[in-house]
C-alpha cells in the first residue's frame, strides 16, 4: 500500500527537547503521525503521514461506548554510528492482529504496519534522543469509529502511529522495585481479553495499581482470575523468578500477554548459560521457595522498562525479600545484554535488529 506524505509547513514544527533528562515518558511527541482507514467493503485505504494532530469523533463513535481498541509498543534507538534500529518488530505486528482477532477487529497487513512505521520513524529520526538509556516510543493503535450505538463489530476503523522521545526509564539508577500480589481484585481470565493489547485490561488495572500505591509498593502482581493461586503478570510486565540458574515464568494461559521482551529473555537466557521453564507457579509454593532461598531473583519484564529488579514482594502482609534488597546476577547479565542488542553496544546473534533506511 502506497503511503502519502502530507506536507508539513516549517513554522508548524514543535521545538525539540533541549534537555533530554528531562523527557520522562509519553509526555512529548513528534511532529507527524502515520494513519491509514478501514471500512466494510473497502478494506484498507488513504494511508498517509501527516501532522500530528487531534482526531474529530462522533460522539456515539462505538470506541467510546463499547471499548474497540488495540495498541502496541516498541522503541527505535539511534545508534552511535548514526543508524536507526528497530527491536523485534515484526512480533509486534503480528501480536497487533492477534488482538484484533480477539477484538473483531479488521487484520492488519505486516507490511503496512512495519513499512508504515519505518517511513514514519525516518522522516523523524531528528527526534530520537541519545542520552543513555532514551529511545523514541512507538504506539501504533487501532480505533473503532463508526458512529452509531449497538453492540457489534464497527463498520470503520483508524490504524495510527504516534511517536514520544522518551527519557531513561531508569533516572536514577538500575534499582529494584517492591511489588504486592493482589489477592482481590483480578485483572483478566482464560477465555476474556487478557492476552490481547486492548486498553480494557489497563483501565481495570487502575484501581489495584492505586491501592498497592497507597501502601508503598510500586506495582501489582495479578494472580489467576479462576482461583487466585497461580502467578500471572505485574502490571504490564511478564514475571520472572530466579532459582539458581533455572529461570521460570507463567506459562501463556490465555490470559497472560505474549510479551515480547518475555520471549526475548526466553530465547537469550539458554546462550548466557541459564535453563528456562514456563509453568504455572503457585503463589503458596513460590513465598515457600523465596522463605527457604530456593529463589534467588525475581524481576519482570516489558517495552518500557526491558527489565525491573524485584526487591521485595508482599503476599498477604508478609514482606519478602529477594537478592538481599539489590539487583541480582542474573537480572543485571539479562538487562545488559537485551539493552545491549538494543542499541548496537552488543553483537545481535539472533537477527532480531531492523534498521529504518
């Protein structure tokens, strides 16, 4: 699919950050944006890039009402000599269909969700920040916008890309996190959206997220939706734990997001000399491990963050504590050697590198 590039006047351009300490995340976004349409019958069409700049919706457009939407993301890097690096992304593009099945949503060509992208990013390269640790965020969305009430697939979808330079995600320093397992609330079930990127399972994070804030931890770590007893996710990160030099993790239950960072560490750990194992993990027997030592780290790991250090883990008012407090061997080896990958620093044996031309 041919994608226009609709001018972009000069004076309309934004002002580049000055100090890149200063990013944060999502806070800032570039000049252009990539959209293309759906329609019934028509398929995909008018994919253009154009400037960045509000949508005008019907309010009885079905996103608003019945929660049709999807999302991804993924980084580019500017590399010291110059290059533009894209990690993975061809997983993103193909889980962005997998939850546009799971939300009769249209499918979306790979070609013009990477292509799309790579155009994008290439006309704004001069964006991408090169502090240590920054990056250019990447959100590709898909919004259901026919505007009439009832409950039924849209007739009429937008695929967009915007684009944030973001800032280190570790500002001050590689440091673990304290987490709480929630033994209330549930964020997702086999058979419901938990494994697709819809917004849904975000907004039904907020409240448990906000509590465990409450009370001094940083995120949540979800249990089951059936029993609470088996470990799932934290917040929007797959989950790690460390015994010795076996590395486990849930295993994909359909209700627990394929991540892409998740299957990176799986497929990266083997050639640092660590087993991996996807199973389900009792929450009984898992603070049963972490009272006797068996586990030894514990980290997650996601888009933003690549990898967090666990430092404590809560479980029904009992404090634990992993790696006494500081990040561990094996979750520092894995973060610099994925971050590494990333930004050129490390040699990429696996081909998981696409540069934007």
């Amino acid at each position: 699919m041919d994608i226009r590039n609709v001018p972009l006047a000069a004076e309309k351009m934004k002002a580049k950050i000055a100090d890149q300490s200063q990013l944060g995340f999502g806070k800032h976004f570039t000049d252009r944006m990539l959209v293309a349409e759906w329609k019934t019958g028509q398929g995909w069409h008018d994919a253009r890039i154009e400037p960045y700049g509000p949508f005008v919706l019907d309010p009885s457009c079905s996103v608003f009402h019945y929660a049709q939407e999807i999302f991804e993301g993924l980084k580019a890097y500017k590399w010291a000599d110059g290059r533009v690096a894209l990690f993975r992304p061809e997983m993103n593009a193909r889980r962005f269909n997998q939850s546009a099945d799971r939300l009769c949503m249209p499918d979306l060509p790979e070609e013009l969700f990477l292509g799309g992208i790579k155009k994008l990013v290439a006309l704004e390269q001069d964006w991408i920040p090169t502090l240590p640790g920054t990056s250019l965020y990447i959100r590709p969305a898909m919004i259901a916008v026919e505007p009439v009430l009832g409950v039924h697939p849209s007739k009429h979808y937008y695929f967009f890309v915007i684009l944030s330079p973001v800032g280190a995600y570790y500002a001050a320093g590689f440091k673990p996190v304290d987490i709480l397992v929630e033994d209330y609330y549930v964020r997702a079930v086999p058979g419901g959206t938990g494994e697709a990127k819809t917004g849904g399972n975000y907004a039904s994070s907020l409240k448990a997220g906000l509590e465990a804030e409450k009370k001094g931890y940083a995120q949540v770590l979800w249990l089951d939706g059936r029993e609470q007893r088996y470990i799932e996710e934290v917040g929007a990160m797959n989950m790690f734990f460390a015994y010795g030099k076996k590395i486990v993790t849930a295993q994909l239950n359909g209700s627990i997001l394929s991540g892409v960072t998740r299957d990176s560490v799986l497929k990266l750990a083997p050639t640092l000399g660590y087993e991996v194992e996807e199973r389900r993990i009792d929450v009984n027997e898992l603070v049963a491990d972490i009272r006797a030592g068996r586990v030894t780290e514990a980290f997650g790991s996601g888009t933003a963050a690549v990898i967090t250090p666990v430092g404590k883990l809560c479980y029904k008012d009992e404090v634990l504590q992993l790696s006494g407090g500081q990040v561990g061997e094996i979750t520092q080896k894995l973060y610099d050697t994925l971050t590494g990958i990333q930004t050129g620093k490390l040699n990429d044996p696996f081909g998981w590198i696409q540069f934007v031309e």
